[in-house]
C-alpha cells in the first residue's frame, strides 16, 4: 500500500519540482510517507547524488549535537528510532538506481521491519519468547523459574537482547518473484531485494547496538550495589546472564576490564562460569590491543576467519582445559562452514 502511495505521488512530480528542496530538520519532522515522496522529488532535482549525500552529513551532525548534549543513545554508530528511520531512506534513495527500485525496496525493508516489531511486541505482551523466537526457550524457563525481582529483571533484559540477535539468522530479505519474465526485469528485483535486506540488517543491528547500551546503564547500577550476579546466591543462569550482558558492552571497555578483574577470584570459587568468562578474557583483550589467552575470539572477513593473536599457542589447550573448552582444534572444526561470503 505505501509503495503505491509513493508511485502515485511520484506521478505529480513536475519538471519544477527541484523548488523548495527542504532542509534536514524539515525532512526529519516529515512522516516516513511524506518523506519518501520527498526523497522522489530530490531524486529528480539537479546532481541529486550530491544533494542526498549532503542531506545524510546533514542527519549525521544532528546525530552528533545530540550526542553532545548527553541525550542516548551515546554509542559511535547507534541511533535512535527516528534517526534511524530518516538515515534507511535516504542510503536507500541515494543507492537505488531508479525511482521504481526505491520505492520497492523501501516498501520491502518496512515490510522487513514491521514483522520484526510485531514479534518483539507481541513475545513482549504475552512473555511467550520462545514462541516467536525459539532458541530462547531455555532462557524463557529460567526467567519463569527466578523470583528473586533483580534476576527476573536481568533474564527478562536478556530475552529482549537475545531476540534481536535471533532475528539476524531467522529473518530473510523477501524472495524474488518466480514468475518474473525476462532477464532485464530479473535483476532490478534482485538488486532492490538486496537493498532491503541490508537495510533491514542495519535495523537489526541499530536495535542491537541501543538494547546493549540501555542494559549496560542498567546493569552498571547493579554491579555496583550486589557486586556481581554470582551463581551461589542469584543461581547459573543469572551468572550467565550478565556475563552476556558484560560481553556485549564494548561501549565501555572500562568497565569490561573492571569485570574481569572482579571475577578472577569468583572463578576460582566457582562462583562464575569459566567458559563463558574465557570469552569476556579474550574480547577484552583483543579489544585492547593485547593477545588473547584461551583462542576464542575470530572474526569472517571476505569469507574466511581472523583470528587475533593468541599468547602462549604451545599451552593454549591446557588453558582451554581450565576453563572447561575443548580444544583449539575441535573448535576451529566445528567453526568450519559458518562463515561465508
């Protein structure tokens, strides 16, 4: 329906529409609908190319004056929902190569997002996480099992932060028509089904970038009334819990290496999982520029792995053994196929 909104506002558009092209702040304030018939008419202006680019520096010193002003989210590259939503179509009219392309794959991205919204919404209402998203089963059942109003909270922010994540490997771009005749019609869709999807994956990873820093504001305040969520008093799973949460807060890596020296001697209590404290170990110190101890942080570029330096490769295993991973080898295999161009 959008999309036909959009073409049939686009059939107005004039030779004298480049007039009173708007500022950011006007085209900020537009509804997406307005906008997008806005972003037709810019499109058809002179050097529209040059225009676009100037409105999206536009939107990025406003995102930066916001910042300033302390106002969240604070995090280089993270924005807020309005934000966002103004930054997705302007990259989308200034990558799509026609007027049609752009208002397909806007349609496709909103499309995208809006079946993303309605599942966080509704696991949200109805605290049936695992229905929409079922990896988090295990994480539903612990947060029903928890009392104590701390731990709910904790595990309750982690089926948020897990969900979001779940939708990066469950959510698709829209399939391309099967019945579409003719290869030049077959590769406009194929290339504005493309935009969409890494429209879409920027969404995904914007909710993600926003969700880490409100849980990290939050659990910062925790951390420094209880000390930690250690497994003897708040049980496994909170342990593990904000373990992720910890993982996940490389907006301050500060406070990740202020972690890791508070569960040093929780570990050797047993009173935090060694496994998933090796990986905060390594990412904190990859983050910092230093080799890493355990061998558990790779990153897919082009297809193939990188993997930081690691100390000591000749007792890395005895390492690994302590703090209850396999070994380097077994995880290099079961790594193998999952990353791709």
């Amino acid at each position: 329906m959008r999309v036909a909104v959009i073409s049939c506002i686009f059939s107005l558009v004039s030779a004298g529409a480049e007039a009173q092209l708007p500022a950011i702040d006007t085209l900020a304030a537009m509804s997406s609908e307005e906008r997008s018939a806005t972003l037709l008419r810019i499109r058809h202006s002179d050097d529209p190319i040059a225009r676009l680019d100037e409105l999206l520096a536009a939107a990025q010193r406003r995102v930066d004056a916001r910042r300033e002003r302390q106002i969240p989210p604070l995090s280089e590259g993270c924005l807020g929902p309005d934000e966002f939503d103004l930054d997705s179509q302007l990259k989308l009219a200034r990558q799509s190569p026609g007027d049609a392309e752009f208002s397909s794959a806007l349609g496709q991205y909103r499309d995208l997002v809006g079946r993303l919204d309605a599942k966080l919404a509704h696991a949200q209402s109805t605290n049936r996480w695992w229905r929409e998203f079922p990896p988090l089963r295990h994480w539903e059942r612990e947060w029903r099992a928890a009392k104590d109003p701390r731990t709910r909270e904790l595990l309750l922010r982690t089926l948020h932060g897990q969900a979001i994540r779940a939708a990066l490997v469950r959510d698709q771009a829209p399939k391309v028509a099967a019945n579409v005749k003719g290869s030049q019609r077959r590769a406009p869709r194929q290339a504005q089904s493309a935009l969409a999807a890494a429209a879409y994956r920027e969404y995904v990873f914007n909710l993600m970038c926003a969700d880490d820093e409100d849980n990290l504001r939050w659990f910062k305040r925790q951390v420094a009334e209880i000390g930690w969520f250690g497994q003897k008093e708040y049980g496994w799973a909170a342990d593990q819990a904000a373990l992720l949460i910890a993982q996940h807060a490389d907006a301050d890596p500060g406070f990740q290496e202020s972690v890791v020296a508070a569960l040093w001697p929780r570990l050797e209590s047993d009173d935090t999982d060694p496994e998933n404290f090796a990986y905060l170990v390594d990412r904190v110190a990859v983050r910092a520029g230093r080799p890493q101890s355990f061998g558990t942080q790779m990153e897919c570029v082009n297809g193939a792995w990188i993997v930081p330096e690691i100390q000591n490769q000749e007792t890395l295993d005895d390492r690994r053994k302590r703090m209850n991973l396999v070994t380097y080898q077994v995880q290099l295999a079961r790594t193998r196929g999952l990353c791709r161009d």
